[in-house]
C-alpha cells in the first residue's frame, strides 16, 4: 500500500496538537460562568475542573483529526 505522509508525521501531529487544542479549551472554558454551582471561594476546584475537561476534550478533538487523516493517508 502506498502512503504519502510516513506515520511518524501522525504521531508528532498528534502531541504538538493535543497541547495547543487543550490551551484553546481551556482558555474558551475559562468563559463559562459556574461559579455559582460551587461554594465562594471555591476558584481551585473549578480550575481543576476545567483542566480535567480541557484534556479529555483535548484528546478527543485531536484524536478525532488526526484519525481523519490518518484515514486519508491510507486510502491514497
């Protein structure tokens, strides 16, 4: 089977793009206002919150591309 891009490519894609998206999340996160969910003085918890979604959305938005193209690759 012949591949355009080597697999290689994917990967570092991959970890280079899992960290800029989980920025993007996070930083777009920080919007929503859920602060009166929490006790006062709870800032810490809602960070790390925010944090724990932001990778797991992180992971699934760029594992989500990365297949897509993956995919691509191969069908060529």
């Amino acid at each position: 089977m012949l591949v355009i891009v080597s697999p290689s490519v994917f990967f570092i894609s991959r970890i280079i793009l899992f960290f800029i998206a989980t920025m993007f999340i996070f930083k777009a996160m920080q919007a929503i206002d859920i602060a009166r969910i929490f006790r006062k003085n709870s800032a810490d918890q809602i960070r790390f919150l925010f944090m724990a979604i932001s990778v797991i959305l992180g992971y699934l938005f760029v594992d989500a591309i990365v297949s897509l193209f993956e995919n691509l690759n191969n069908l060529f």
